[in-house]
C-alpha cells in the first residue's frame, strides 16, 4: 500500500507529517523534502541525515548507555569562509566544516551553481548555435545528447523551456508583425499549423505559439485602444506666405532664418568696417577688467573670457582664415571706447549680456556667437537698426509674450505697446499679432 504521509524526518527529530499529492510522484517524500534531493551531492547528504534521524526516533525510549570515558583530540580551528562577495566583500563567518571550507550559507549557494550549471552552458551553446544558422532539428539533437551525458537534476525542464523561447523567438516575430498589420488571430493559427504541417516546428511547441499568440493579440488590441483614447498631438501652427513676421516671432530660439541672418550680416559688414588704430593691442584684457568692474560674479567673468578667447583665436568662422569674429570685436570694442558716460556704461553691460548669453550655461554656434555680436550696438547706434525690426530681440521678446499664462487680450495689448516702443510701422502690426 503506498505511503500517504511523508516518510522523512524534520530536523527537529520528529517525523514529517505533511500529506503526499496523488496527482505527482513523489518518491514518499512531500515538496520541501524533495527538493532536498536535486543532484548526487545533496541526496547523499540528505540520505545521511535521515538515517541519523531515524534511529534516534527508533531508540528514543531506550535508556541512553554512558559511553565509557576516551581520551578526545582537540576539535580542529575552523577558519572563515572566504567567499568573495557583492562588492569585493569578503564573508567572515565561521566554516561550517564542508570539504569547500565555506560556510552553510555559501556551500549551498555554490552547490546550486555546480547543479545550475550543466542548464547554463546548455543554453549558451543552443544561443550560439542558433544564431549561426542551425536547424530546430540539429538544436534538439545536440540538446538531448547533452541531456544524457551530463545531468541537468532538477533543472531539465527550465533547460527545455528555455530551448523553446530561443528556437520560437524568429516564429513569434512573424506572428506579432501578421497581428500589428491587421491580420485576424485565425490567420496566425493557420499560419502555425502550416509549420507543422512542414515539420518546421513540432506540435508541442506550436501549442506554445497558439498560446503566446492569444498573448500577442491581447496587447495590440490594448495598445489600439490606447491609441485612440489618446491620438496624437495636433501639428504645430502654420503660418502664410504673407505672415514671415509671425513666423519669427512664434520662433524663440531661431537665429538661421535669412531675415535675421541678413541683418546679422549688414552689422557686422559695418564693425568689420570700424577702423581701429595700431594701438588697440590688449582688447580681451580691458574687455574683462571691464566686466571685474561692473561687479559680476569672478566665476562667471573667468567662464565668459575664456569663451571669448578661444572665439577669438578661432581663424576661420564663416570663410577659410577670415578671422571675423576677432575683427568685429576689435571694432565693436573700439566703436563703444568713443562713446562717454552713461552710453558707454550701458554699452558695456549689453557687450556682457550677450557674451554671457553666448557661453552660458553652454557655448553656442557660430551663427549664436556672430549674431549677439552683432546685437550690442542695436538701440544706440541708427546704423545698426534695420529699417524693419525682425531681429532677435522683437523675435524673443513676441515669443515670451505668447508663451505668458494671461488672457488672448492681455497678450495682444502687450504685443501693441511692444510694436509701439520698437516703431514698426502700423501695417505691419498685424503680421506680427498673428502669432498670438
């Protein structure tokens, strides 16, 4: 009559009274005991074990005899474990007396890997194989020799399962594309079954494909719905052949548009034309003891100098060995050194803005550097404004206006007064305003 209960004992001493499951085989033992016995190491450790235990409980009512009295050795020093750890840590616990000379913890970690390996390296050789051009049918042979030449213990069926995922992954691929193109989840069960009907894959692991493909469908019809709960953004605004002005001032970072670089180009045309004398040697010194003056911050003047210095020994900007940033701010320097008292104080706190602006909090392109170069001199001098301000500045300032959390009034009526202060003509207002 086959056992109902388990036949091991606890470590307590006492037998195990857990039940045995009539649907499994389980060798008279119940699931904890029985992975207690995955390869020849732990089953003999565990047979040695149980038979210590079983003849206690057998000679538990008999009186325990005195042993007579022998000389014992000394108990051997046991060092410590030695097991390197996450991190390079070592572990500093006492051996537990295995033949490896670590500790439980660590004996058993390495006696799982010893039994994980034979899957591992089965699998790495199935992903090599695989990748290289083997057949399904050459995969299962190799897998199944190895399967009798080394044992895989308690992990021959993860070893499976994972050879499965590595030959079907090209087979799912297919289906997910037939699903994502509209195809019905009949068409990739027809699909399998003509595998099958090749010999292509084998019928258990088109029961696979069937199922992951009840998977597949399940996400596609979800990620469909998402779709139209959430479509996609409306497209950015488009402006007419007649509204450029809008268009600029919609644009916030914009400075390669070809009004803004005409303009760029006109202003520097102009600083390159300043004829500065032999005597202007030291321009980036008296630049930065200039801006040491004004009170700002040695970090941001350090950061902001170097930024110019190496714009400044660059030899080519826009054509081969120009030089041109270095002789627009020769002249620009030179231009602002004739104006007295207050112009010049706040000519040389925009030079500071838009260098900063330039190499802070990153150094900007070519187009960036020349343009704020450019930009300085904007507001003090009449041949620096263009006949039609587009520059930069009516673009940033249009831009930040828009971009305001205030009412569609507040923002036009702002816009007005902006339009107003910069004197654009007045038939232009509303080639401007159509940005809002």
């Amino acid at each position: 009559m086959p056992h109902t209960h388990c036949q091991a004992f606890k470590r307590s001493g006492r037998p195990c009274t857990a039940r045995l499951r009539t649907d499994l085989v389980q060798h008279g033992l119940c699931g904890t005991h029985c992975n207690h016995i995955g390869n020849e190491l732990l089953t003999e450790r565990f047979n040695r074990e149980q038979a210590i235990y079983r003849e206690a409980w057998l000679n538990r009512r008999q009186a325990a005899v005195a042993p007579a009295p022998t000389e014992t050795a000394a108990p051997a020093v046991r060092g410590p474990c030695g097991q390197i750890m996450t991190g390079g840590r070592v572990c500093n616990r006492i051996s537990a007396g295995h033949d490896d000379g670590k500790c439980s913890l660590h004996h058993g970690l390495l006696v799982r890997r010893a039994a994980q390996q034979p899957m591992v390296d089965t699998i790495a050789l199935v992903r090599r194989i695989y990748r290289h051009g083997a057949t399904i049918a050459e995969v299962d042979e190799i897998v199944n020799r190895r399967f009798a030449e080394v044992p895989h213990g308690n992990y021959v069926q993860a070893t499976i399962n994972n050879v499965d995922n590595i030959v079907i992954a090209p087979y799912e691929n297919q289906m997910n594309q037939l699903l994502n193109h509209g195809r019905t989840i009949e068409d990739v069960h027809a699909q399998i079954m003509e595998w099958q009907r090749f010999g292509v894959i084998s019928e258990r692991r088109g029961e696979i494909l069937v199922r992951n493909s009840m998977v597949m469908l399940r996400h596609v019809q979800w990620r469909r719905a998402w779709d139209l709960q959430h479509p996609p953004a409306a497209p950015a605004q488009r402006f007419g052949p007649n509204q450029r002005e809008a268009q600029l001032a919609a644009d916030s970072q914009n400075v390669h548009t070809k009004e803004i670089s005409a303009q760029m180009r006109d202003s520097l045309a102009m600083l390159v034309a300043v004829a500065v004398p032999e005597t202007q040697t030291n321009t980036c010194q008296e630049i930065r003891e200039c801006w040491n003056a004004q009170g700002n911050r040695p970090a941001e003047v350090g950061a902001v100098y170097n930024d110019v210095v190496e714009w400044w020994n660059r030899k080519t900007i826009f054509n081969t060995d120009d030089k041109l940033y270095k002789k627009c701010l020769r002249g620009l320097w030179w231009t602002i050194k004739q104006y007295n008292g207050e112009t010049r104080k706040e000519l040389e706190k925009r030079l500071w803005q838009e260098c900063k602006e330039a190499a802070l909090p990153y150094s900007v392109c070519v187009q960036g550097h020349m343009a704020r170069l450019s930009n300085v001199m904007v507001g003090f001098d009449e041949a620096f404004v263009p006949p039609v301000p587009v520059g930069e500045i009516l673009q940033q300032k249009m831009a930040a206006i828009s971009e305001m959390n205030i009412s569609y009034e507040k923002q036009i009526q702002m816009a007005e007064e902006l339009l107003a202060e910069l004197k654009v003509p007045v038939e232009q207002h509303g080639n401007w305003l159509a940005a809002f």
